[in-house]
C-alpha cells in the first residue's frame, strides 16, 4: 500500500509536489457514508482511489509519467551502462542544475517502508532507505555519490543487508543500490523490488508481468460477470496451450536470399470465444474479436489481478477509449476492494460526485506562471462543502485546473 510520494524536478514539476494517500480527518455524515473508499492499516486510513483532474497541457499526465520512470528504474538500473540516460526531463525552465527527487512511503506487509533518491538525467546522486521493523525508524543504507570516489564514504549501513560493500562496490553511477542489491539476492532489497515489480503495477499494460493463463482458469466465472456488465455478448470461453509452429530464418544482404531457416515449435496460449446468438460456434480470440474486446479483456484480467491482490495501479486518462458507465464501474470495484489502490488522472466531470467520492480523493493539478506543475487537493478548499455541487464548481473555475477560453463571437471570428 502507498502512503504519500513526492517529486520534485521532472518534466513540468518544479517545486516539490506531494501524493497523500492518508485519508483525511473527515467527520462529516456523508464522509462516514463514504467510508468504504478507505481501508485502516498499520492504524492509518488510507485512501483507495485518487483522482487528478487539470486541464490540458497542466502537467497532471506528467504526475503519472514520473513516478513511472522512478519506478521504471528500480526494475532496470541494475542493467544501464555507461551511455544510458534515464527516462525523463529535468524542469526546463531552471531544473537542469538541480537534482530530481522521488520519495515514497509504502507499506509491505504491514511494515512501513521510507525510500528515496535523487539524480540528474545521467547519473544518482543520493539514495537512502529506512524501514520500520519493530515500529522504530530504522536504517537501511543511505548513499551520497558527493563524498566519493570511495565507496566507504560513499556510503552508510546498519546490519539489514549482508556483505553489503560487496554490492556497492558493484554500483555505478548509473545504478540504483536497491536494484543491483535485489540483483545480487539480498535481503530488504529483495523485498523492496518485489513490492514494486509485483504490487505496484504502472499500467493496464506495461512490466509488471502474471501469468493471464492462471487468471483466466481461476476467476472464470468473475471474468465472464465483468463482460456480462461491459455488454459484451461473449457468454463463454476456454484457453489452453497449443505447439505452434514458427519459422526463423537468416537473409544475406549481399545476395538477398535466405541463407538458413529453422522450423521451431512453441507453446501459445489459445483462447477460444462464444457468442450468446449461438453459442456452439467458436471465435479465436486473437484474430476474429474486435482489437477493442481484446483490450478490455485484458484489461479487466489487469484488474482483477490488482483488485485480488490488493495492489497499486496507476492509470493515465482513465476514460481512453472506455463508456463514463464502465468508468465507473472500475473504480467502484476498487472501493470496494479490501485494500488495492487507483491513482488515475482524467477529464471525466462525472465522476466528480460527492455522493460516491470524498473530498481528499479529488486532486487537481494547475500550471503556474512559471510554467511549472502544482498539486493540491480538494480537501484544501475549507470553504466547499460536500452537499455542493463539485462537477459545477470546478467547471466554473472554482479550483482553477481547468482551461480558460475566450469563445466570444469576436474572438471565434
């Protein structure tokens, strides 16, 4: 589960930002009629589903696409040589000679987790991890690349990680301590990397990988009610794995022939569809259903995954290519889950309904004169009560985050 994140420095973020996953102190009826939006670990309340609205061009998107390429870098940093440049942007207007930054808090297992590090678009700069075992603030390693070249300064460590200059001695610049640990099987960092490669997952589809074959066995039955609810008319479907035939093959450039070929056999998984005009003929799944089916499909098999596991997924523009009602559907499946999270950015007003959602689960995002990305929440705004109307309200321009455009006869002439 996420606590808070915070970013500074990348793309339109400037200013440090800050996430809060902490539900707030809301005493309020309608808040206690809300309270399932929330779940208690650890003795905290946390939010399970976050909303960030802004108008186009805001930033809000690039909320999303940080924390990503943060992420992205504990799966891979431990494979970047010499030459990589990391996944993001520096703020342009006065962030190119300052470090960026990402911090989360995070809970795994019930125990809290505090990780954060600093670099510029080449190299790491600072990286530090405290966790809390016992309930007391504990430390992991803390590293400060500014007081080398020896690693022994380098670096600071208690006694989680064994042998743990043998991997720092391993990690360059490039690379992040918590992925060349995990890589080299080391305790703490292991777990760290799993929480984030297995339970925070960083889109529908992306690197977070499981096993679809195993969803789709087990969770038959849920699946086919979700399609049922989308209005798909697939009533049925079977998979199973089937040796396919495959042909490589080496080309000379030269002579412009093929030189070699080799037929290989391997394992696809096939699904098998059935329609409720008549369900005794069958539909291969991958050739004969819509791309737009396909993609639900698999879409809601990400879901359910996340829902079952209570885990994180972050989705930007959550409306793309999917009816306001199975929008709603989504995030209402999330709300009621046990403890899995949704960070989603969007333009849906609808769903700024405070019968069906609370105030610190609404965040906007705005662009400052200088450019620069600021995130505030709802909750801020001690002056809105919930038995307002907040789709009407932030359309009006109340929280700002909303384009503003001069469509007088004039102007559009």
């Amino acid at each position: 589960m996420v606590l808070e994140i915070r970013l500074s420095n990348f793309f339109s973020i400037n200013e440090e930002v800050v996430l809060d996953m902490q539900a707030a102190n809301l005493q309020t009826k309608q808040s206690k009629v809300l309270e399932g939006n929330t779940f208690v670990c650890n003795g905290e309340r946390l939010l399970k589903t976050v909303a960030i609205y802004g108008a186009n061009a805001s930033g809000k998107s690039n909320i999303i696409k940080a924390i990503r390429a943060c992420v992205q870098m504990i799966f891979e940093s431990y494979n970047y040589n010499e030459n990589t440049q990391f996944a993001f942007i520096p703020f342009k207007f006065g962030g190119a000679d300052k470090p960026s930054k990402f911090f989360i808090r995070f809970l795994i297992d019930g125990v809290e987790y505090e990780y954060s590090f600093s670099m510029t678009n080449t190299e790491i700069i600072t990286e530090v991890l405290y966790y809390y075992p016992n309930g007391r603030r504990k430390l992991v390693f803390a590293r400060d690349e500014r007081k080398g070249p020896d690693k022994k300064d380098i670096y600071e460590f208690r006694n989680a990680i064994r042998r743990p200059m043998d991997v720092a001695s391993n990690t360059s610049k490039k690379t992040l301590f918590v992925s060349r640990a995990s890589s080299m099987d080391r305790e703490v960092a292991k777990d760290v990397f799993r929480y984030f490669n297995e339970h925070f997952i960083l889109n529908y589809f992306g690197y977070n990988s499981f096993s679809i074959e195993y969803l789709l066995n087990s969770n038959k039955e849920s699946i086919l009610k979700l399609l049922a609810i989308a209005d798909s008319d697939i009533v049925d479907y079977q998979s199973q794995r089937e040796l396919k035939t495959l042909t490589t093959a080496v080309f000379d450039s030269q002579s412009n022939k093929v030189i070699s070929s080799d037929d290989i056999q391997k394992p696809l998984l096939k699904i098998t569809t059935f329609h409720k005009n008549n369900p005794s003929i069958p539909f291969d799944f991958h050739s004969e259903e819509s791309d737009g089916t396909q993609e639900f499909f698999h879409m809601m098999l990400t879901i359910m995954n996340i829902i079952r596991g209570n885990k994180v997924l972050l989705i930007d523009e959550i409306s793309t290519g999917l009816h306001v009602k199975l929008v709603e559907y989504i995030i209402q499946l999330f709300n009621q889950s046990e403890s899995a999270q949704l960070i989603f950015t969007t333009h849906n007003t609808n769903l700024l309904d405070m019968k069906k959602i609370r105030k610190d689960q609404v965040y906007f995002v705005n662009k400052r004169s200088d450019g620069s990305s600021d995130l505030y929440s709802l909750f801020d705004y001690k002056d809105f009560r919930e038995n307002m109307d907040a789709e009407k309200a932030y359309l009006q321009g109340r929280f700002d985050a909303i384009p503003y455009i001069d469509d007088s006869s004039d102007e559009l002439d």
